[in-house]
C-alpha cells in the first residue's frame, strides 16, 4: 500500500517543476491526483504519463469560478482529501521600480491564489471526513531579499493564512502546514536552463552546498499530506539546505 492510498489531490501549478514532481510522487503512493495549472500542454501530457490516476484541468488560481469548476472536477473522482496550493509567480525588480500592477499581479497568483484554494476545499474536505492542505510558501517567507518586495510579501502572506486556516479548519480533521523552499532547480528557479553544477555555484556557503531538486521538495508535500504527520498543523517545514540556518563563512573557522 502507498503513502497516499485511497486519497484525492488537486495540485496547482501542476504541469512542471515542483508541481509536476509532486504529482508523479503522489501517483506513485497511490493517490489520484488532479493536475491544474494554465500550462495546457504540459498539463495534458503530464496527465497522459501519470494513466488513469490522473487528470487535468485549466485553472488560473486567482479566479473563484475556476476553483469551484476544479473542484467540482476532483470530486467527481471521489471524496477530496489533499490540496497542494503550488502554483506561483516570481518577479524581482527594486521596491522603488515595482510598479502596483506588477506587485498586484504577483499577490493576486500567489497569496490570493492560496486563499481561493483553502476556502474552496475546506467544505469538500470536511464532508470527506477530513484532509490535508500543503501551501508552498519560501525561504523568503521566512526572511528576506532585496528586489523581491512582491514576492516575499505574497510568501509571507500564506504562511500567516497557513497558520489562521489550521486554527480555523483543525476542528474538522483539516490539517494545514506551509513548506518554506530554498533555492529549487526548476524553470522558476533556473529560468536560464543553466546545468546542476553551474546552479551549484550560487550555493558554494550554504549548508548542504547545492541546489535543490524539486523531488526533494515533493517527499516533503508527501509526508505532510499522508497520514503519517496527523498531529502536524500549522507549521512551517523548510526544504531550503539549511538556508535559513545561516552561511558558511570563510574568515571564520570551520571543520
């Protein structure tokens, strides 16, 4: 038996990256997944590869119509038990040059996009008899970078609504938890395409001196949607090589 047997997932921002490695996770421990994303391409095939477990279906976060149409979809799949609030946006521009439509732009898909996704799932998850809902947050929800003023504040959003949802849902069997990424070799990430070793560079001070994968990143979204974190709510799991821990420095001694 998988980790997620029996169990339904709707995962945004499905068709690559994180998402998509999610997906193949999720499928592989016996759930059926939903894949959503506005990549229809990629969704469809991606869709295609997971067989009959798996379907796929357009939906842009930021749109209430959307959320109910892919949830009406899920639950014609069965009762829904997962929702993995992934899909995101990154923008990086100074504070002073960050026009209100860029910044806008940037909430609306990640921090709004997160909040439509929660409350659409909260009735179906509680006729369910209970579920668990995962939302991708940041290292930079966690602390901060210069040139990411949009970015950081939608990240920091979703783990203050991680935290009002748990307190809020808890009492029907709803846990919710936020996962807090470091630097990811995805398109997000690494839209350059640059290779494993060349992204490594960027790295070189970190505690695990490396660029992350995606599927690193998805066995976290797994434990935390499976019922082997049933007592685990309203926290934040980085996945960030321990970014958040500091950097190494050479003027200083080290083992």
């Amino acid at each position: 038996m998988g980790r997620l047997s029996g169990k339904l997932a709707i995962i945004t921002g499905g068709a690559r990256g994180q998402g998509a490695a999610a997906a193949r996770l999720f499928v592989a421990e016996g759930a059926r997944v939903l894949v959503t994303d506005v990549l229809d391409e990629q969704g469809d095939a991606l869709a295609a590869e997971l067989g009959h477990a798996a379907g796929y279906q357009r939906l842009d976060v930021g749109r209430e119509e959307d959320w109910a149409a892919a949830v009406a979809t899920a639950e014609q799949m069965g009762p829904l038990n997962v929702l993995l609030n992934n899909a995101a946006v990154l923008f990086a521009s100074a504070m002073t040059q960050t026009t209100l439509e860029d910044y806008l732009r940037v909430v609306r898909i990640n921090q709004v996009g997160c909040f439509l996704g929660m409350r659409a799932v909260a009735e179906p998850m509680r006729r369910a008899g209970g579920g668990s809902i995962v939302n991708i947050s940041s290292i930079d929800g966690l602390q901060a970078k210069n040139g990411l003023i949009a970015y950081a504040a939608s990240k920091w959003a979703i783990r203050g609504m991680t935290k009002v949802a748990a307190l809020e849902l808890g009492v029907h069997g709803i846990r919710v938890n936020s996962i807090h990424p470091g630097g990811i070799d995805t398109f997000m990430g690494n839209p350059t395409g640059m290779s494993f070793e060349k992204m490594n560079e960027f790295y070189e001070h970190h505690a695990i001196p490396r660029v992350g994968k995606p599927e690193e990143v998805a066995r976290m979204a797994l434990f935390l949607a499976s019922d082997e974190a049933s007592y685990c709510s309203g926290s934040e799991y980085p996945v960030d090589g321990g970014w958040h821990a500091g950097l190494r420095t050479d003027r200083l001694p080290s083992s």
